[in-house]
C-alpha cells in the first residue's frame, strides 16, 4: 500500500509540475496573440470600430457592450483616445439634430405666426378700406 500512495504521491507532484509549465506556457501564448491582435494591428480594430461599433451601441445603450469595448481598447496604444473621437463625434451629432429640430420648430412656429399676423393685418386694411369707401360715399 506504501508503494501504491508513494506512485500517487509523485503522479500528483508530475501533475502539479504539468499544470505549472502548461499555465505559464498559455500565459506566454495570449501575451503573444494579446500583442499580436490587440497592440499590434489596434488599427485595424479601430477601423471596425468606426465602421460598425459604437455608432450602433451608443444610440441603444448596450453598456455592457460598450464596457467590453472600454477594456479591449484601453490595451492598444491611443485606443481609448480613438474611442473618444469617435464618441464626441456621435455626441456632436445627436446635439446638430436636436438643434436642428428646435430650430425647425420655431421656424414653424414663427411662419404660422406670421401668417396669423398676415391675415390680422389684412383683415385690417380690408376693414379700413371699407371704412374709406364707405365715408367717401356719404362725402
């Protein structure tokens, strides 16, 4: 039986010795594909982004997606200043559109008033020139 738990013994101690080299093995694989597709081609990932990312997560709130975005992002080199571009980008644009909308708004407000006032003042004039055929028949 000793010698059945010492063969146990040094299979969990080759196992332990495994499991050390294959940890530190894959640490040095995703720091290579880490520098590979992160820090090395962030452009590439950048263009994406500005093809297809954020301008649909930010008009629908996906904050977790935006999250995942901050954290890949945050690992390339001006990432996260690419990231604000863009975002200051989409925030100047919905601003334009609302501007915009309220411009139109009082626009449509201002050209009804004037009509409005446009027919007070007709409704004026034609009163008054009324009032001057009228007076210059019972001159």
């Amino acid at each position: 039986m000793a010698e059945g738990s010492h063969a146990l013994y040094l299979l969990m101690k080759r196992w332990a010795n495994h499991k050390d080299i294959m940890v530190m093995l894959l640490s040095k694989i995703f720091r290579y594909l880490d520098g590979y597709f992160v820090s090395d081609r962030g452009g590439f990932f950048l263009h994406a982004l500005n093809a297809v990312g954020l301008d649909y997560l930010l008009p629908d709130g996906k904050v977790e997606d935006l999250s995942r975005m901050f954290r890949l992002f945050h690992e390339i080199p001006n990432g996260l200043e690419h990231i604000a571009n863009i975002f200051k980008q989409h925030v100047t644009a919905e601003v334009t559109a609302l501007v915009q909308q309220a411009e139109d708004e009082a626009d449509n407000k201002a050209v009804k008033e004037a009509f409005e006032g446009g027919e007070l003042l007709a409704s004026f004039f034609d009163h008054m020139l009324k009032k001057g055929v009228v007076e210059k028949m019972s001159d």
